[in-house]
C-alpha cells in the first residue's frame, strides 16, 4: 500500500494494538525481497506520529524465537518509513535488584543464540556496520522518560541483555554463569532485531518486562510459564501506555544512526548484481 507510512515501529505481543490514543486503526500485510513479516502490520496515529505495530510471534503466538525471520520484520518497518524502532518483550531477571513486574531498558547485549540470519548483507555484498554501542542513546532516554510517565514503578536504566536461542529456559548452570559475566536479563529475541535495525539505519531501543528470576534464584520458584503470563499481563497495559506516551514526544532531528551504512559496504560497485541492488533497494539504495 503506498499510503502505509509509519515514523515509530514497535515489535512486540497484541496487547499493544490496545491503545486509547490510536487513531485511524488500518491492517496492512507487506512482502518483502526476504519472505514474509511474522503477521499483519498495525498502522494509526498518535498526535501528529504515526506508528507502526507488527506482532513479533504473529496473532496468537504461533512463532518460535528460532523461527522468527527477523530480516522480513525489520525490511517491512523500513519500507514503510520508520525510523525509530522500540522492540517490546519479556525477559527474565538474572539480578536481585531487578525484580518481575519492574522495567530495563538496556544497553548492551550477548549473543547466545546461533543459526539465526542477522544481516541484510551477503549474496554478493559485503558491509559491516558499527555496532559497539548497540541501542540509540538518546531514542532509549526517551523510551526510559515514557515509561516512568506512563507508571512504570521502577525503570532500569541500562543493563546487558543475554540472547539465548530457546524455546527452553536456560539450565541453572547457564543462569549463574550470565550472572557472574555482569549481565542483567535475559530473552530470546531482541539482539537480532537490534543488529538489522542498525544495518536498516533505524534508532533502535528496547522496552524490557521482566516476569521472573530464570532459575538462578533459589529462594523462588523455577520458571513457570503460568506465572510469567500473568505478570507479562499485568505489563501489557503499562507497555501500551509507555507507547502512546513515547510516540506523543518522539525525539526529532538528526541522529548518527541515520547514517551507519555510510562506509560500510565494501564490496567492490562493479560486483554488485542488478538483482542484489534490488534486494537492497530499500536497506542501502542511496549508498549502491
């Protein structure tokens, strides 16, 4: 569709469509050169931003993390003109201080996951993107702001994220060695959405909801899914409100991450096939 334009992406569960403050509500279903996105995108309007909602698991959770093909996410966010991306998701607790019902926003990240595409690249063209600083600084203060407006009771400012493959939670042993590396929580899928959203030069930050302390804390109960349900419940309307309150006072302006591909396809522009610079059209057309 051609009008479907969004400034403000969110990827994460359904309870987030629910938004008082969202005007003009409209379904779109995009394709894209690396498959289909995960569901249908949510478009509509808060204030003068228009946002765009793509449910990471698709309508009734049916996708595995491993699953998930995170290039068509992110590739459908992008052709529609977002340029701030807020993923949204559950994690698990791996410090005493972060307690299940609180909020992190973090700002750094462990890979544990493998056998997941994370690029846009390759095929006959190479780019490598800066990557040390993974989040927007200044998109994830003013996700950290939003979420403190919208109730949250206690917001972390910063943290390490651990990726792990899943569908299973981690062993014990797992749990107390991410602790001992310094790490905050952990999840399953917002690294890979992190490194595409770079590569996509879209500002990119995550709203945390922590539902338990994974395994590693002997004085509570092991991961139960039940449990972490009821308190991902009790979040929904607390993310959605974080939401609404982001998008009425998105930051404006230039930012670096605009501009991370620039410098960084080194592959030789005579190499580069038609059919690649068509792939690539929407991720690095004004570089290629």
């Amino acid at each position: 569709m051609d009008d479907a334009r969004a400034t403000l992406g969110v990827i994460g569960g359904s309870g987030l469509y629910d938004l008082e403050e969202l005007e003009d509500v409209r379904r779109v279903r995009l394709s894209t050169p690396f498959g289909d996105p995960s569901d249908e995108l949510v478009l509509g309007r808060v204030g003068a931003t228009e946002v765009a909602f793509l449910p990471r698991h698709g309508r009734g959770h049916r996708i595995l993390p491993s699953e998930l093909n995170f290039r068509a996410n992110v590739h459908a966010l992008k052709q529609i003109g977002v340029v701030q991306l807020l993923s949204v998701g559950a994690v698990g607790s791996l410090r005493e201080e972060i307690v299940p019902g609180h909020v992190l926003i973090p700002d750094q990240f462990i890979d544990r996951s493998t056998a997941r595409t994370t690029t846009f690249f390759g095929d006959g063209v190479v780019a490598h993107v800066q990557f040390g600083d993974p989040v927007c600084a200044g998109f994830a203060q003013a996700v950290t702001r939003a979420a403190r407006e919208a109730g949250a009771e206690t917001v972390h400012e910063g943290g390490v994220y651990v990726n792990m493959n899943g569908p299973q939670f981690s062993t014990r042993a797992e749990s107390n060695l991410y602790r001992s590396w310094g790490a905050s929580v952990i999840g399953m899928t917002n690294l890979q959405e992190a490194k595409l959203a770079r590569e996509a030069e879209m500002c990119f930050s995550s709203l945390a909801l922590c539902t338990d302390y994974d395994c590693w804390h002997e004085d509570e109960e092991e991961v139960d899914v039940g449990a972490i349900l009821e308190v991902l419940r009790a979040n929904a309307r607390l993310a959605a409100r974080t939401v609404g309150t982001l998008a009425a006072a998105l930051p404006t302006g230039d930012c670096a991450c605009r501009s991370t591909l620039e410098g960084a396809i080194i592959t030789d522009p005579a190499a580069i096939s038609g059919e690649a610079r068509e792939r690539l059209r929407v991720i690095a057309g004004k570089y290629l």
